[in-house]
C-alpha cells in the first residue's frame, strides 16, 4: 500500500514539474530522481511509467526519460462526398459510366485465410512455380552488362525476337520490331484496349469471359457487348451479327483453352473470326494467356490467330506470368501496321518501359534448359490436378458432374461433361435455382474458396456458375477435400448435388 501511495505522489509532482521543461527535453536521470525525492528506484521507474502512459513523457533506451512533444491533433475528416458526382457525371449524353467493379479480379487474387482450400485462384501454386530456375536466372540476369541501365522502350531486344517467334510460330509471320513488352498481360490488354477503341465506343467480348477484361473496358469507358461461347469457342454466326447491329470495331477473345469455360476455337470458326472481323473492319484482340498451360493428354495446339493473320486485323498477348510466378510480370503485345505506333505510344506514356532487370531475367529464364524440363512438370501437375477434380466432382457432386451435367454448361464432344485439355479450371453450372452468391459465401464458411459465375458475364448470365481452379490448390487431396467442403456448403443451402 505505501509503495502505491509513493507512485502516486512522485507521479504527481513530476507532473507538476514536467512545466519546467521545453518539449523534447531531458528529464533528471533516474539517480537523481532516487536522491531527491528519497524514494527506491522501483517507485521512480512507476511512476515514470504512468507519465509514459499518459502521453506526457517519452523514454529512450540508454538516454533516459524526455518530456513528450504535444500530441498532434487529430486531422479534420475530409467530406469527400462532392467525388461522387464527379465520378458519375460525364461529359456526353450517352456516355458510358467509368465506374470499375473488381470484384471478379480480386477474388483470384486476394489469399485465402489459414486454413481455406483456395480452388478459385489465378496463379500457380508455389510447389509448381520453378522459383530454383527464377533465382538462378535472376542471378545470371543481375551479373549482365548493363543489367541496371535504362533499357528500349520497345522491350530488350533479344526478349522481343523470342517472343515473335513464339508467337509467330516457324513461318515466321512475326518481326521483332513488331513486339512491345510489357508489363504483364492486364497491362497489355489494358493498352490495346485504349488504343483500340475511343471511349463510349461498343467493344464486343465472349460470354461469359475474363472479368478483369470487363473492368479495364468499362474502366476505359466502353460498352462490353457479349457474344456467346459453346464447346467450339465463339459462336462465329453470331459474331457477326454483333458486328452489325453494334457497329463495334474491336473484338476480345481467348481461343485457346478460354477463360472460364476452356473451349478451344475450332479451326472452322478460327478462319470464320478473322474473315467477320476484317469484313466489319475491326481488329481482333488475341488474349493467349493459357498457350504455356497445355495439359499432358492435349493433342497439337492451333498456331496463334495472328501466324495466320496477313492484314494486320490481329493484335497478340502472351504473358508469362500464368506459366511461371506472378511476380513475373513479363508479357509481349504483339501488333502490324500503323497500330503498332499507336499501341507503343500508349504503352510509353503509362509505364515509360519494363525494369531491364525483370527483361533480363525473363530472358534468362526462357534460354535456359530449365524452362523446358519446367513446361513439361506443370503439363503433368496440372493433368493429375484436373483428374482429381473431375472425379471428385463425379462422387460428391454428381448433379455438377455426372451424366446430363456440363462443364461450362456446355456439353462436350461424346455427350458428356466438357473437360478441358489446358488451362487451370473447370465451369460448372448450377441447378436451376441455386443462389450461387450464398453458394459461394457458405463454401467460405466450409472451409473452400470458390469463385462465382455473375463477374463474367458483361449481362445477365442465364444460370448461376461457378469457377473452380484446380491450379492454385496444393495438390490433389487438397482439391479433394475442397470438393467435399464444397458438398457441404450445398448441404447447407440445400443445392442439390445427385
């Protein structure tokens, strides 16, 4: 009781006396303190302690006790109330609201909480990113001559000859002079997209498609419109329509292994996208993001559109981050003829250009005898992920997945579920009814992280859906049990599931 009542009164006259003192400075040292006021050291380091407490005073190991600076006030709330009508408000009558929903972008890319099986995610899993083979390239990339200078705006030369290579395939309809490297595939997609087509303009987009190219274009203040996808890619009969009753002049595809349904463009409608277009005078933007995750039972992949593009109608992104790390932010936009100025100046003003040394090692990375044994591991990791998630689907979730059901909500070439043969995930349609925003919500709740359907539509979607990855899990009893957690979430809710 007698050493609280000391605390207090020495704390009290050490306030009195902190008035003596300018902000900042030092206090007597804890000694004196002990000799003046007759008290032990325990009493002085209390009380001390409650004037710290109280914001009055401020202690610095091995310097001693100072008077604290006033505390600042607390900054005055800003009313940022008047940015809603600037951010609504547009200058012509018809104008497309540049509002940006991304929800469907940052659901692949937030991470999950400890514990939840992440079954909608964008990336590779880090067991199947070749981080030995990064390093090692990083490393021999940094030792380069002029690793750290500036480099071309246009890219480093040498990355922009393998990328027209590999885009232009061995007949070699691809020109180094005619790559811009980029900083990653969102970054080229969003270049093109503003270099394309003006604002308020009608951009035509499969459906359903890649959520992040619907928020760029509504971001650019375009007008998505959708033209349906089946087993065989885009709906070519239909594309033309859209150009017609549109007036649109720009046209946004994935033809190998899209995204989210996998479908392959046929070659039939490959010849038919590229003769619609060029007959309504637009360009084809080719998004080739899945080129580099080619399953192991895949047969020969169709060459680019643009190997077989000979008037300039397409403008081509590669990226490699999907196939390596998503800190690899190294992509190539691909275009001929007078675009390939405008697309460049774009590009120029936005980023100036691509740090050398993410070039260099990107470089590195591809010339190496690891980047081949690397393609060929994930070919296999992702086949073993699929057949794991498709027969998971079969036992728990057979209304998804058996006979009658389609992935993609599409049927594939025998009748049965359409399974693609790259790519990172399956499409799966709901029964008629099915809430797939509580869906998605109460497969959180069981322990699963799934991505719903609504993002990728540019309109009303005709059914629920939901994306399932099967790249971003650890492996294939992780997607296994994802699957039973999705179950159970359907129990929940009372989907049916066979």
């Amino acid at each position: 009781m007698q050493e609280r009542s000391s605390v207090a009164e020495l704390a009290a006259s050490l306030r009195n006396e902190l008035k003596r003192y300018s902000p900042g400075e030092k206090l007597p040292s804890s000694r004196a303190l002990v000799e003046r006021h007759r008290v032990s050291p325990v009493t002085v380091s209390r009380a001390l302690a409650e004037l710290v407490a109280e914001g009055l005073v401020t202690t610095r190991p091995g310097a001693g006790a100072f008077r604290a600076e006033p505390a600042v006030a607390a900054p005055r709330p800003v009313d940022t109330s008047w940015q809603e009508i600037a951010l609504s408000a547009e200058p012509g009558g018809d104008q497309v609201p540049r509002s940006v929903d991304a929800s469907g972008v940052v659901a692949t890319l937030a991470r999950p909480a400890p514990g939840v099986i992440e079954l909608n995610g964008g990336y590779l899993h880090p067991d199947l990113q070749p981080e030995r083979a990064l390093a090692a390239a990083l490393a021999r990339a940094g030792r380069r001559p002029g690793a750290w200078t500036r480099p071309p705006v246009d890219g480093v030369p040498e990355l922009r000859a393998w990328f027209a290579r590999e885009i232009g395939g061995p007949g070699g309809a691809l020109a180094a002079s005619d790559v811009q490297i980029t900083a990653g595939g969102q970054n080229a997609l969003t270049a093109a997209l503003r270099a394309l087509a003006a604002p308020g303009a009608p951009v035509l987009v499969e459906s359903p498609t890649y959520p992040g190219m619907l928020a760029v274009a509504r971001a650019s203040g375009l007008r998505p419109v959708p033209v349906p996808v089946d087993a065989d890619g885009v709906r070519t009969d239909l594309l033309a329509d859209a150009f017609r009753a549109s007036g649109a002049r720009l046209f946004v595809c994935q033809p190998l292994f899209q995204n989210p349904t996998g479908a392959v463009l046929c070659a039939e409608r490959r010849r038919e996208v590229l003769r619609v277009a060029r007959a309504a005078g637009a360009f084809v933007i080719e998004d080739d993001f899945a080129r580099l995750l080619v399953h192991d039972d895949a047969a020969g992949l169709p060459p680019t559109l643009m190997a077989d593009d000979r008037d300039g109608t397409v403008v081509h992104i590669r990226s490699l981050t999907k196939a390596t790390s998503p800190n690899l932010r190294v992509a190539a936009l691909a275009a001929r003829g007078p675009v390939r100025d405008r697309l460049r100046a774009i590009q120029v003003v936005d980023n100036f250009f691509v740090p050398q040394p993410l070039q260099e090692t990107a470089l590195e990375l591809v010339g190496s005898p690891a980047w081949g044994r690397h393609l060929r591991f994930i070919a296999g990791e992702l086949t073993a992920r699929r057949n794991a998630l498709t027969a998971a689907l079969r036992d728990r979730l057979p209304a998804l997945a058996g006979p009658g059901a389609a992935y993609a909500g599409i049927p594939g070439p025998d009748g049965g579920p359409y399974v693609p043969c790259g790519g990172y995930q399956l499409w799966l349609r709901l029964p008629d009814g099915a809430d797939e925003a509580a869906l998605t919500d109460a497969a959180l709740r069981a322990g699963v992280a799934v991505a719903g359907g609504r993002p990728y539509f540019a309109a009303e979607p005709s059914a629920g859906h939901l994306r399932l990855s099967f790249a971003a899990a650890a492996g294939p009893a992780e997607i296994t049990e994802g699957v039973r957690r999705l179950r159970t979430a359907c129990g929940e809710l009372g989907v049916a599931v066979g």
